[in-house]
C-alpha cells in the first residue's frame, strides 16, 4: 500500500493495470485483482465525465459512416475529430483535435472560449498543411462538423466524409479514448489560471502522448513511430 501510494501521487493518472506493471517492473509480483482490491482499500480511484458537446443542426447534410467493416491498416487512411471541454478557475474553454485512426498520432488542436466551427476548422486546415490529407474523415454529428465550412474543407480536398451514427459514441471511440487519456494525465492534475497557460501545457501534453508514451494497444510504440516510421519519428521529435 504504501508504494502504491508514492507511485499514485507521482502519476494519480495510474489505474490498477499500470500500478501492476510499475510495481511488476519494481521485483514485485503481484497481479492486478490484488492491486485493484488494495487501490479499493485506499480509495483510489479516477472518473472522466463528458457533456454533450455534439448538437446537430437539422438544416445540414448528414452523411453516412463509412467505417463499419473497414480495415484502417496504414497511416492517413482515415482521420478524426471531435470536441471537447476543460475546466478552468474562471470558467471552461473547448479542445478539438484531429487524429490519425490507425496510428493514434495527433496531427493537430485547437482550443476556444466559444463552440464556433471556427477552431474546428483551423485544426482541419493545420492537420492537412502539416501532414497531407486522408481518404477518409470521420467525425460525429455535431453542428461544428456538418456546417458548410468544415465539410466544403474537406470536399476541396477530395477527403470521403464519414459521420457517426446519431448517439453511437463508439463510432468514433479512439478520439473519445484519447480525451480520456487528456483529461486522466493532463487536466484533473492541474489548475490552469489562463487559456494562455492551458495551451502551454497542452503543447507539453500532446508531445509527450505523440512522442514519448508507449501505448498498449500500439504494442508499446508511440503514436508518431506508428505514422512516421521509428527512425522518422525520432527525427520529428
């Protein structure tokens, strides 16, 4: 208990899974029911909540999701997006990013006081000066991603538009697993007292998530060695 406790105050981000495998990688081997038995006895625990950042608009287009059945099995085969908010002392402001599918890379973000299609829009435009473009992208059925602006973006690039079920979140469940990774290692462990200090410390953030944090379901790789290649991405890095 008391090196769990030291581990969960250096990164109270930890779940059970990788308080194990800290503790495994430490000469101790216990399995994860008695750490999860252990972090209940100490109360340790983590929640991410969501609102509805999604409203449709009933004047615009929907189109359909193209994914169902799909094997996205290379880089800039399909990208997405989604919105998202943070809390501040003052109030909240709204995070978007663009994300490679397969790679789990982010190409690009944003952050806004206001839910205007604006920020959307730049994050879209930043991702394809930087990177190129996709053969698909997919977002869900909010106002911000159906509105003419975002979707002629993608029409001009000859990008195939791809959009979530109505209420299907899963849909679109690895930009939803990545807020959960920003608010997890990023935002409950921290006050920001400005937008200017929250996009400081984003840019920490996403360097690190692109760059340097191994993921479990990437086989331990990074995202940017997953897109770019392991040799590129440490030379993007």
């Amino acid at each position: 208990m008391r090196l769990i406790d030291e581990e969960y105050m250096r990164h109270p981000f930890y779940g059970a899974r990788k308080i194990r495998r800290w503790l495994n990688s430490h000469g101790h081997q216990v399995n994860r029911k008695r750490v999860q038995r252990v972090m209940r006895i100490m109360g340790v625990a983590s929640i991410v909540p969501k609102p509805n950042t999604s409203k449709g608009n009933k004047a615009h287009k929907v189109y359909p999701y193209l994914l169902r059945g799909l094997d996205i099995n290379r880089s800039d085969q399909v990208w997405c997006s989604d919105i998202t908010y943070i809390r501040m002392r003052g109030g909240f402001v709204y995070l978007t990013a663009v994300m490679d599918w397969h790679s789990r890379f982010v190409l690009s973000w944003e952050v806004s006081v206001t839910m205007d299609d604006d920020f959307c829009v730049s994050a879209l435009q930043s991702a394809i000066r930087r990177h190129g473009r996709p053969d698909i992208f997919n977002t869900d059925q909010g106002v911000q991603f159906t509105g003419k602006a975002f979707t002629g973006g993608l029409k001009e690039n000859d990008i195939r538009i791809s959009m979530d079920g109505k209420g299907r979140w899963m849909d679109n469940v690895f930009i939803e697993r990545l807020w959960r990774s920003v608010k997890y290692e990023e935002v409950y462990i921290r006050e920001y007292d400005s937008v200017t200090e929250l996009v400081q410390s984003l840019k920490q953030y996403f360097n690190l998530y692109n760059f340097e944090r191994p993921h479990q379901s990437l086989e331990g790789k990074t995202p940017a060695e997953l897109y770019f290649g392991t040799a590129a991405a440490l030379k993007a890095a």
